[in-house]
C-alpha cells in the first residue's frame, strides 16, 4: 500500500504512541492530540479498536476523551472487514477531526483494516488535514512497512523481525513501539537493514512523537525516541548472514531524543 497522497491542502499529524501512555495524572499526549484535533469544543474524535481483542478497550478510550472535555467522540466497534464496508462509520470519519487508534495486535489492524473502504478513507482524512493518532499496534500500523513481530535483543539478525505491509500513512519512517522497556533494537535495525531507505522511530511508553506536515517530528512524554537514520550506511552484511547470525551494520546514525526534541526528515537533522 503506497504512502497517502498529497491533499489539495496540508496533511494532518500522525501521531504514534509508543504505549502505555499517562490516562489519569498528566494526560498530556491525550490532551495535545485533542488540541491538534480542534480543542475540547470542536474536536471529534473517532476510535478505533480493531487491534484489541478485549471488548471495553474502545469505550475505555471514549470515556476517557469524554473526560478530557471532547464532547465529540465515538468508538466505532469494526472487528471484520464487512464492518469496513458500514456507512454509519465512514460517515464519522468522514466528520472527525482526529482518529485514534487502540493498542493490541498490529496483524488484527493489517488484516481487518487493509485494501478496505475504512483503510481507504483514513489515509483520504490525513491527506486532507485530519490528524491520526496510534499507540502501541495502532502506532506500528501507521507507516507503509509496519513490523508485525520480533524477538527481543539488541543484534541485527536477519530473523529478527516479520514486516507486512501497514496502513501507508507515510513510507519515511518504521515504527516500533514499547521500545525501551522490551529491547527492541535489533528488531529495528534489522528493518532498517531490510529497507534502508527509512527512518526508525523505536518509541518507549509514554512517549509520541508528533510527526508533522513534511514530516518533521517532536516528542512529547516521559520516555525517549530512538531515533535510528540509516542514510549514510556504508556496509551491511544482512545479505550473506544466514538464520540467527548477527548482522553487520556501520554508518548508521542514532539519536536518543526526549520531551521536546525534534527530528526533520529533510535534512536529517536532530536537536534537544
């Protein structure tokens, strides 16, 4: 599925999360996404929780903007691609400001999601301006190469991880949630290794990275973004590396970056 196309106007954020994020104390990733989304007044919020296989999960969320003041938000409750097909949720979308979706299974996304009216209609939303939101599997969704699972470890190997195609949000970045606390890094750059044309966003929890228009992207949270840039790589051996062997990779770039640092894809620049 190839990269959302360019609106008449400008692209909406997207938004992933890396997990876990704060609900009770300090909401802040919540409360920024909803300012993005037009405030407590205008926003409309629609959740998806597709990835979930719990049955509280979407109304959980709507609860919980509801709290945050939006007076607009509604779960809408897709589980098969016959939902996909509904007009009483691609009305919705077609009015929300901001889409959010829950955490769970990324291939429950990908397989319900994908080729379908709904898939088709958010990445039209974001083009146009509206802002979509994700965390945990509904952040490894977003771009157009989405990691569908790993093992833990800090190696490259070139078993290290399964890609399937995601929603195609952006083809710039590869995301990776949860990313500190389940040693995930391997599982990245073995991605990276595969396609290094992108960027890797390895998000910890509590922490989103608001990728704007033109994707330039600032954290917000508690945690940290790993930041993985694999432009100038001048040597891999993920070509000749075998089942379970490490894998060779010089020249790639990392940055860690924390509340308020910035990563621009155009130049490839980082700042704290």
């Amino acid at each position: 599925m190839a990269p959302s196309p360019a609106g008449k106007g400008e692209r909406g954020y997207i938004v992933p999360i890396g997990g876990a994020e704060e609900k009770l104390r300090n909401p802040e990733i919540l409360n920024r996404f909803v300012e993005i989304c037009g405030g407590v007044g205008p926003a409309r919020i629609a959740i998806i929780p597709t990835a979930s296989e719990l049955e509280d999960t979407g109304r959980n969320y709507e609860k919980l903007f509801r709290e945050l003041g939006v007076q607009h938000a509604m779960v809408l409750p897709i589980t098969t691609r016959a939902d996909c097909e509904d007009d009483k949720y691609t009305e919705y979308l077609e009015r929300a400001t901001g889409i959010f979706m829950t955490g769970g299974n990324q291939l429950r996304l990908s397989t319900t999601l994908g080729g379908t009216k709904v898939a088709q209609l958010i990445r039209r939303r974001n083009a146009a301006g509206v802002h979509i939101a994700g965390t945990s599997a509904g952040a490894a969704f977003m771009p157009e190469h989405m990691i569908a699972g790993g093992a833990e470890g800090s190696t490259p190997s070139p078993d290290k991880v399964t890609l399937a195609p995601g929603l195609g949000l952006t083809n710039n970045f590869i995301i990776d949630q949860h990313f500190r606390q389940r040693d995930r890094l391997g599982r990245l750059l073995t991605a990276l290794a595969y396609n290094p044309f992108a960027v890797g966003i390895g998000l910890d929890e509590d922490t989103a990275a608001f990728i704007r228009p033109g994707d330039s992207l600032e954290v917000v949270g508690s945690g940290g973004i790993t930041v993985v840039d694999p432009s100038d790589l001048e040597f891999s051996s993920m070509d000749r590396a075998s089942r379970g062997e490490p894998v060779s990779l010089i020249g790639v770039r990392l940055h860690i970056l924390v509340q308020g640092g910035t990563f621009d894809i155009a130049n490839r620049t980082a700042r704290p």
